[in-house]
C-alpha cells in the first residue's frame, strides 16, 4: 500500500488571514495563535527547531517551538502536533494539534484504528509500546491499515497529548 491520496486543504474560520499552505521567514501572527479550520481542525502558530516534513511528528514546547517529534523531546514537550505541509528550519507556520482529516507519519504497518506511539525516530510514530519507553499518543488514531516506512497517512487527533509510559524492570 502506498501513502494515501491527497488531503483536502480546510477552510479557515478563524482568524482572518490564515493561510494554511505556506511558513514565513518573520512572524506574521502571535507565536500560539490558534486557528479552526473544517473537519473540527486546531492549528497552532509555531517557530519551527530543524525541518519538519508533511505529517511529521511534532514536539511543542512552552515557547512554541516546534520540534520534530520523539520519544526523548515529547517527554518534555507541552502537546503534539503535525505538520501539514514541510518547514525548514526557523521559519514560522501552522502545525495541526487535533482535527480529522489530517496527515500523520507512521514507521510501521499499523491495522486501522491503533493506538499511536513516538518512536527513537525524528518525527515518525508507530504502534511499538515497548521499544525505546515511548511516549503514548493519546487520543490519537490512525483511520486505515497502513504501510509504514515512514510515509503520511490519515489519522485523527482528538485532545491529543503525550503520556509517559512507564514499564516495569
């Protein structure tokens, strides 16, 4: 199975002036700025720290910061999030925190509706809740089976944050 097919890009309600699609160099809104889009979308507006692809695995601090998403950051990180579209390092964008209909990276060949982990992988999650002590996803799910590797594909983020998972010695 291949990634999917394209996701549609949401409409903004909210606030004015949001474009979804692209980063900026210099800010054009209040790092954490939240935006609502269709299919029940939150963005947050962040500075991102190292390059972010399409569905990457993100790790927001206190500040904003958006890095790509592992088990070691996301320990530490105030909330998940995805980026829709690629960032390069230290410019300003978009990145989902909940909503249907956005684009996840996956390393593993996961059944539809599982639960999502980070991984030792920068920016990719997976379903292993044993290897490298990851972090779980919580009320994050992927929408179909999936191939992995690495590639996007559909998930669904509802109050989506990071718990610890603790495993005995």
């Amino acid at each position: 199975m291949a990634a999917q097919a394209t996701l549609a890009t949401p409409q903004v309600y909210s606030p004015a002036g949001v474009d979804l699609t692209r980063t900026h160099t210099t800010a054009q809104f209040k790092l954490g700025t939240i935006a609502r889009a269709d299919f029940g979308q939150t963005y947050v507006y962040c500075l991102s720290s190292g390059t972010l692809a399409v569905g990457s695995l993100a790790a927001i601090d206190e500040a904003f910061t958006a890095r790509g998403g592992t088990t070691t950051n996301a320990k530490t990180a105030g909330q998940p999030g995805w980026s829709q579209i690629a960032f390069a390092t230290d410019v300003y964008g978009w990145v989902a925190v909940s909503g249907r209909k956005l684009y996840g990276k996956q390393k593993d060949a996961n059944s539809a509706d599982a639960q999502l982990f980070t991984s030792t992988s920068v920016g990719i999650m997976g379903v292993d809740a044993s290897t490298g002590a990851p972090c779980m996803i919580a009320g994050v799910r992927n929408v179909a089976l999936t191939s992995g590797a690495g590639a996007a594909y559909e998930i669904c983020a509802v109050n989506p944050h990071f718990i610890v998972v603790e495993t005995a010695e």
